[in-house]
C-alpha cells in the first residue's frame, strides 16, 4: 500500500530507481540506524555507579564471591547470569525488550473462552 502511494507521487518524474545490494549500501544503513542504547550497552554504562555490584567486585578480587566472576568488558556475571544495576530504565528496556519482540515467548495475549 505504502509502495503504491510513492509510485503514484514519483510517476510524473523522469528518474531512474536503482537498488543496492546491502552491502554496498553502506550510507543508506548508517542514515537507518537506531541510536538507542541495548539493554547490554546500559548495563555497561550503570555498572560502576551501582553501589551492590562494586561490593560484589572487591568481593570477587578478594575471592569471597563464589559463583560470581567478572568479564573482560567488566561485566558481572552470576553463574550464567548477567547481574543487572538497581536502575529502573534498565529493567523497563530489559522487559521491553524481551516482550516485544517478535520471537517473544508471549507476543500476544490469546484469550480462550471456554463453554
């Protein structure tokens, strides 16, 4: 529907409409890219100022945190758990994230009516 809305626009004009593979277009992909921040990007941003996850750092350099190790981005881990900062904007893009998405778990709420 969109398509046809530009094609009935541009008809009247003398141009040629060249496609690109992917990789040769390189500026078109710059220009469409999102800036916002991955939930993975903001726990690396938090993770100094969040005060339990400092603790748990000098407690792993002094080797009193079993389970917990830290990476070599500086990322703390649980077991295989990513220890997430007490920050709410985090969490909200966390969730946001993993319920939006379209190979979501839930995408969508199905009601079933039972008679």
């Amino acid at each position: 529907m969109r398509q046809r809305r530009w094609l009935e626009l541009i008809k009247d004009y003398d141009l040629e409409i060249h496609y690109h593979l992917g990789k040769a277009n390189v500026v078109a992909d710059a220009l469409s890219e999102k800036n916002e921040p991955t939930p993975e990007q903001e726990i690396r941003n938090h993770r100094k100022t969040d005060e339990k996850i400092r603790e748990i750092r000098e407690r792993i350099k002094l080797g009193k945190a079993p389970h917990f190790r830290e990476d070599e981005q500086g990322t703390v881990w649980y077991k295989n758990r990513i220890c997430v900062p007490d920050v709410d904007g985090i969490k909200k893009l966390i969730l946001g994230e993993a319920h939006d998405t379209a190979y979501s778990i839930h995408p969508a709420v199905q009601r079933c009516i039972m008679i």
